[in-house]
C-alpha cells in the first residue's frame, strides 16, 4: 500500500442518520474524504455516491426488520374486565401521562374527549381503554414524525430555502374538509404537529389533506376538496 503523502491535503465530511423503523432505531454513517482542491463534479459524485448506498441500507434493513416481525406472534387482544364499571385510577393515571407526553392542556383534553363523544368525569372502563388507545396512537404519530424530522436533519444537507409554509389555498381546503367531518382544525393540527394550523408547511399540509380525503365525509358534508 503506498504511502500517502504528507503534503497532500484532504477534507472529510461525515453524515451521520438517525432513523426509526417502526418500533426499532439504526443509525447509519457516511463518510466522504476528497481532496482539497476536488471540483464541483468531484463533489457531486462522491454525494451520490453517499446516497446511492444510503439507500441501498436502508432498503435492506426494511427488508430485515420486516421479515422479523413477521415471524413474531400476534398480540392477543387485551380484553377489559367489568367494562361498564367507572374508570380505575390507573388508566385515568395513564390518561394524564398520555396527556403530558402530548403536551396539552386540560382543555385540548377535554376538547378531544368531546369529540370522542367521552365524559372524562364518568366514563367506564371500556370507554377508557378506547380512550386510551386513541391517545397513545396520537402520541406515536407525533413522536414518528419528530424523529423523522430530526433523521431529515441530519441526513439532508441543508436546504438553500427554508421550509415552504402551507399555502392558502391548502390552509381553505383543510378548513373545509375539517368542517365536513366534524373535526377542530387548529386542535388537530396541534395534537399531530404542535402548531396552528396557520404555522403548517406545505409537507404537513399534503400529508393531512392526502388522509381526510381518504375518510368518508359526513352525511351531509360536501365532498371532499382535490389534491394539491
């Protein structure tokens, strides 16, 4: 092997990935060196190359996380004893644990509860499992899309524009779609994203179209708005 020489000067740049496959978290490394005096094709193409084995990980642990999982059993239904018997203080604990994670406020709790058609001073046992359900997948769905937000971060080179904010003709479509099925869109936004629906970017704004055109609307609601 030769010798490198000591005047030979380089430049190394790591990129380093944090991403989460489903319940699992791997963290993928790249590490590119050039030369000091490297072009732009030079650069370009040691990018590339970076991400054409990026990917190529990427689709190989999907590949292995999901050929594990479906080896594993099923879980077995939780089944809840004296349905209609008031709510334990361990799941209105759990509530309130839930609730923080969520960071919201007793009325945003409230306000979902409503929505839920659920009375949080008398609700059952049965209700309260739902409930709770219903909860935890709200707190996956904002952690899911914090640490893909953080893994973009990191993987991505930094953008020359910051992110889009959503338009306002997407904004008049959420706001319709939300009225059609009954749905508080500032609170909705909130529970997903942490923000107004105002404060949305164009990524989140696509993303909640894309699902509440996929859900029935009301009876009476009017149908749902096109894709933007």
């Amino acid at each position: 092997m030769a010798t490198p020489n000591r005047d030979e000067r380089s430049v190394t740049r790591t990129y380093r990935a944090a991403i989460r496959l489903g319940e699992d978290f791997i963290t993928l490394e790249e590490t590119i060196t050039l030369p000091i005096d490297a072009g732009d094709d030079e650069v370009q193409q040691a990018v590339d190359l970076g991400w054409k084995i990026y990917r190529a990980q990427r689709e190989a642990l999907d590949g292995q996380v999901a050929t594990v999982r479906e080896g594993q059993p099923a879980t077995p239904a939780i089944t809840v004893r004296d349905p209609d018997s008031p709510a334990s203080d361990k799941q209105r604990n759990y509530i309130a644990t839930l609730q923080d994670n969520l960071s919201w406020s007793n009325e945003q709790l409230a306000s979902y509860a409503g929505e839920h058609s659920v009375d949080l001073v008398t609700m059952t046992k049965g209700q309260a499992s739902t409930f709770i359900d219903g909860l935890k997948k709200l707190a996956d769905e904002r952690a899911r899309y914090t640490a893909d937000s953080k893994a973009r971060m990191v993987s991505e080179p930094a953008p020359d524009l910051p992110s889009q904010p959503a338009s306002e003709r997407q904004l008049q479509a959420l706001a319709r779609l939300a009225q059609t099925r009954a749905v508080d869109l500032d609170a909705e936004t909130e529970r997903r994203y942490g923000v107004a629906s105002d404060q949305l970017s164009d990524d989140q704004a696509r993303a909640l179209l894309n699902e509440w055109q996929s859900r029935p609307a009301r009876p009476n609601g009017r149908k749902p708005e096109p894709a933007l």
